[in-house]
C-alpha cells in the first residue's frame, strides 16, 4: 500500500519516497544536490523537463524533513559500494589479469 505525503511526493510500500508522476526517488535528487551542488534550475534542466520546480523543491524539502533517514540509506550505499568495489579488486581474475603485466 502506498501512502501519499503533501507537495508532489508519494511513499511506497518498501518505505521509499518518489517525486509524483515521475520514477524519480525523492534520494536521487537530494543526492544531486549533495554531491554536486547542483542548484534547483539546474536540477531541473538536468532532468529534461520531467521535473518541475515545485517537484524538485518539494524533493529537497522531504530531504531536509527527514534527513537523519536518508542519510542513513546514503551510509549504507556508500559501504555497499565499497565493500563491492573491493571485492572486484580483490578477485581472481583481476590478479591473473595483474601478473599478466601492463
């Protein structure tokens, strides 16, 4: 079941928040926000017209709201991320490929 939040977003039955007639997650455009300083304008222009500025705003402000949580969710991907890449460099195949020289 999903529940509706006021201004432009919506949270689904995992918990996750969305921007209204969009398949964009409320975290991806605090994230552009985040890690690119990106400014609403931009944010919007970046999107090609399927955000509004009242949607990016709201976004932000659902952020802001509840950013404890996401930050939370943030953590989590950058660890997961992490954990995989060194994995990757760690695998057999990449130090077969290492001794095989430049």
């Amino acid at each position: 079941m999903s529940v509706a939040a006021p201004g432009h977003i919506w949270i689904d039955a995992a918990g996750v928040a969305w921007i209204d007639q969009t398949n964009i997650k409320v975290i991806e455009v605090a994230l552009e926000r985040l890690a690119h300083g990106s400014s609403v304008e931009e944010i919007v222009e970046q999107h090609d017209g399927l955000l509004t500025m009242g949607q990016v705003h709201a976004a932000l402000a659902h952020y802001y709201d509840y950013s404890e949580t996401f930050d939370a969710v943030i953590r989590m991907q950058l660890q997961r991320a992490d954990r995989l890449r060194a994995e990757c460099l760690s695998s057999p195949s990449r130090k077969k490929l290492a001794q095989l020289g430049p």
